[in-house]
C-alpha cells in the first residue's frame, strides 16, 4: 500500500500500487478489485470494493467504509477494521484484476444528460465514472446527486469541490437526512430530506438521462420505483444489486 488517507469520518481510502512497478490492468469506469489479505491472526480476508480513482491512474483507490457491529450478537466488519487500524503503509494485499459490470457507457449519441446517485460509500464507483465522463465529454452535463446523513459522512467533498472548479458542466446537490450544514459545500446546492420526486423535478425535469444509481439496497429499491413512475425506461437505469433483479423491484 502506497498511502492511505480519510476520505470521511468513517471511510478511509487506501491507495494501492504494484510492488514491482509493473503497468496495472486497465480499469473501466465502475469496476472493482476482489482484496485478498492476511489478517493479523493468520486468518485470510477476501473483500471486493469498488475502485474509486479515475481510470488511467497509475495506482488504485479502493475507499473503505468502517463497519461497526450493527448489534451486540453480529460482529463488526473484520476486514474495514483492519484496514482503518492497521494495515499501515508498506503493507502488501493481493488484487484480482478490476472486474464488473457495471460500468459507464459510452456517451449516447442524443448526448442526454448523466445522472449519478450516490448513498453514502456508494458514490465510489460512481466517482470512478464521474472523472471519467467529465474527460471524455466536457460539454455533456453531468449531475451527481450525493445522498447522505451529515457532512462529516460525506465521502470525497475535497475532491468533489475540485471538480466542480474544473468543470463547469458538473452539477452537485447534496441531500442530508439528518443535519444540513450551516455553510453550504462550496459550488453545490444542499438540501434536506432524501432522494425524491422534488428533487428529480429540480435537478433533471422531464429532460432525458441516463441514471446510474449506487448505495444501500433500500436506496436502490426506492430509487428504481421513483424512476419507473417517472417513466423512465429500464435500458436507461443502471446500478449493481447483489440478488435477484425481481427482489429489487418488488423491495
């Protein structure tokens, strides 16, 4: 591991290079890399999470959320704990090469919009196809809609400020469901609530988008539904669900 930085108050980013200097395999925008590790107990930890650097970097970012025991008989996250205590700098992991579906297609020739909506760590992959998008096609208008509790949960708002500065075809609206800050991110609208019909009406109107959605599988559900009713067709949602695409529209 080459660095390691806070990306929120609760998710850390490692940032992963080869040992032996070889080009790493190249990634699409949205994949991620199966992380294999030896715990400090001898034990193995097998993980996949999303990449979340721009394609092209000559190194990887994976962006892990700390999983803290969700109640007293279910333990906590094994692996997120080590990472966010004590894989340190120098440690090695082993990597598959990036791999997944789910990943950003290549600008539709009507040039419609692209709407990304991100629930907490799951603007990571999404971030991937942001930085890719915003090169590939600086006129196409690109919104990233970041759902999250506060502001002290929200992952990459550095990062996110930077490409706004950069790009001025990138929109960002933050939806807080818990406290909006008193001082709005810089260049972003805020607002509180959840992902919802008022805000789709605000941010994307009856314009056509594709949508590529990530988060909490509530989120997803409700996300697909808002959409269906909004009649946008099927070939122009994109996310990634771990089950049965039927368990997600009937959620």
């Amino acid at each position: 591991m080459a660095r390691r930085e806070p990306a929120s108050d609760n998710i850390l980013s490692l940032y992963l290079e080869p040992e032996d200097g070889a080009p790493l395999a190249a990634q699409r925008p949205g994949q991620y890399v199966a992380v294999h590790s030896t715990l400090p107990d001898g034990t193995t930890a097998l993980r996949n999470y999303s990449l979340s650097n721009a394609p092209g970097t000559p190194y990887y970012r994976i962006s892990v959320k700390r999983e803290d025991a969700p109640s007293d008989a279910a333990p906590a996250g094994v692996f997120s704990h080590y990472a966010h205590d004590q894989l340190a700098v120098g440690d090695r992991v082993r990597l598959s090469p990036p791999c997944g579906e789910f990943t950003l297609a290549p600008v539709p020739q009507d040039g419609r919009a692209l709407v990304l909506l991100a629930g907490g760590v799951g603007i990571t992959p999404l971030l991937s196809m942001l930085h890719a998008a915003l090169a590939a096609a600086p006129d196409r208008r690109v919104v990233l809609v970041q759902a999250v509790r506060n502001e002290g949960l929200r992952p990459f708002a550095a990062e996110l400020a930077t490409l706004i500065e950069a790009h001025p075809n990138f929109e960002l609206h933050v939806r807080y469901s818990e406290d909006v800050p008193q001082t709005v991110p810089a260049a972003a609208q805020a607002s509180p609530g959840f992902i919802d019909d008022a805000l789709m009406d605000a941010v994307v109107g009856d314009r056509p988008a594709e949508y590529y959605f990530c988060g909490p599988n509530p989120m997803l559900a409700h996300v697909c539904r808002m959409l269906d009713a909004r009649d946008v067709g099927r070939e122009h949602m994109h996310y990634e669900f771990f089950g049965p695409a039927d368990s997600l529209a009937a959620a």
